[in-house]
C-alpha cells in the first residue's frame, strides 16, 4: 500500500507520525511534498519517507493521496496532481469547508473517483486527537482501511459530509476553547500563589484528566459534575460563579459562530 502526502505542516506531520509509528504503514511506503525542503529532510530521516519534488510525482502510483494544504491552496494543489492519479486511488482531504462535490469538480474521473472528508483536530500531535472520517465511493476494505489508519492519531467518527461539518465545529475548533481555559485556570492559580509552571501543569492535567473520565466510564458529565459539588462547598461556589459569567452560554455561541463560519466558507 503506497500512500503520499501533500502538505506537511502541524497537522499533516501529526498525523504522518501516528500512521508511521502505530506500525500499520512503512514510513518507506509513503511519498511525501511541502514546500519546505528542509522540513522534507528532517521527516524522511526521521521516518524513512520518500521525498517528492512536486505533487505530481509524489502521487504516482500511490493507492491513497492525503492533501493537507490549507483550504486557500486546496483547488490549485489537486489540479497540479489530478492528472498523476489512478483510477483506484483514493483521494482524503482535511481541507476545512472543503466539500466532496467541490473536491470531485477537481478529479478528472468525477463519477467514479474515490473522496474521503476527514476532519482531524490538533491533539493528533500527541496521539490523542479526533477525526470525523466522511467516505464517498468506497468499499467496506477501503473504508475500514482509512478507518484504520486514522485511528493511530486517536479517537474516529464515522459520519455523513453534514454531520462531518458539525463535528468539525466542535472537535476542531474546541481545543482553543480548551487552551483558553487552562489558560485562565492557570492565570487563577498564579494569583494564588502557585508557581506559572506548575499552575500550568495541573490545569492541563486537570482537563486530561475530567474528559478521561467521561469517556472511560460513560457516565454523563452532569453526575460527574455532582459528584465533586458537596453542600455549601468550594466546588458549588465556583459553578454558581461560571453559571454567573454565563460560561456553558458562551461555548454553545462559540461553536455555533464556527458552524456559521463553516457555511459561509463552504458557500
């Protein structure tokens, strides 16, 4: 199985990292072309990859084709490679807003070319990420196989292109969200008197920590949340606070711009 990969910044390196190390591909399996030479010398030394002078010969013969170009470069990146493209070979892209149709407009083969939308987020860099997986054309090997492979970077969903959409304004959006959180619990630490770096340690901690329980043990995060709330204690006050400053208001507004924001793109 040969795979290339166009596109090689944080999260096309992410993700190149997670199907070399899980072991379920060579790293001399995969072509892969940026723009950046150097960053090209560094991961085939690292990994074993064959570097690509342009797209156009990094695809040649290659069964799977991952182009993780930001959306801006999308249309003009897959033109250049469209004519180096077999029959069989599956394109994936984690072009935001990017839809199927307009990725098949691009493909010489519209009909019968194979498409996958996936929309992986930045935790991909250590492992622990989330990709919506959206197949159009494939067969259940085929499907499995990208399945499979996204996996090795963490969790995946396998969805429709609307509900790819959706997720996307959650899972790769959220973890700035996240970010800011940590961050002010940390800046609220330091105002205790607790040390930056460790003030910085136990928050990230702290949000590894809460959503590793939700998801190990299936209980909802309200009977969670409870769970820490004794009466008249530290915890409700602190909730009783967040519910003041409208926090749970202001994350639902925040992914519903990003849906908004996702629309007019797509448009």
């Amino acid at each position: 199985m040969k795979l290339s990969i166009i596109g090689l910044g944080n999260m096309g390196s992410a993700l190149l990292k997670g199907f070399v190390k899980s072991g379920l591909i060579n790293g001399s399996d995969i072509t892969i072309c940026d723009m950046f030479k150097e960053k090209l010398e560094a991961l085939s030394n690292e990994y074993g990859c064959v570097i690509a002078d342009d797209a156009a010969s990094a695809c040649v013969n290659a069964d799977y084709v991952l182009v993780a170009v930001k959306p801006q470069n999308f249309d003009e990146t897959v033109r250049s490679l469209s004519s180096s493209l077999n029959k069989d070979t599956i394109v994936l892209s984690i072009a935001a807003a990017v839809t199927v149709d307009r990725i098949l407009s691009l493909l010489p083969n519209r009909d019968s070319s194979k498409v996958v939308r996936i929309m992986p987020n930045t935790p991909a860099q250590v492992s622990s990420g989330v990709s919506a997986v959206c197949p159009y054309n494939l067969n259940d090997e085929e499907t499995s196989f990208v399945v499979k492979l996204f996996e090795t970077c963490g969790e995946v969903v396998l969805c429709n292109e609307k509900t790819l959409d959706a997720i996307g304004c959650v899972s790769g959006t959220g973890p700035a969200y996240v970010m800011l959180f940590i961050e002010a619990m940390a800046d609220a630490a330091v105002s205790l008197g607790i040390k930056r770096d460790d003030a910085l340690k136990i928050a990230a901690a702290t949000v590894q920590g809460s959503g590793k329980l939700v998801l190990e043990t299936g209980i909802h995060p309200a009977v969670l949340k409870d769970q820490v709330c004794s009466p008249g204690g530290t915890t409700i006050a602190g909730v009783m606070a967040l519910e003041e400053n409208g926090l749970r208001n202001s994350v639902i507004k925040a992914v519903l711009a990003a849906d908004n924001k996702t629309k007019a793109m797509t448009k």
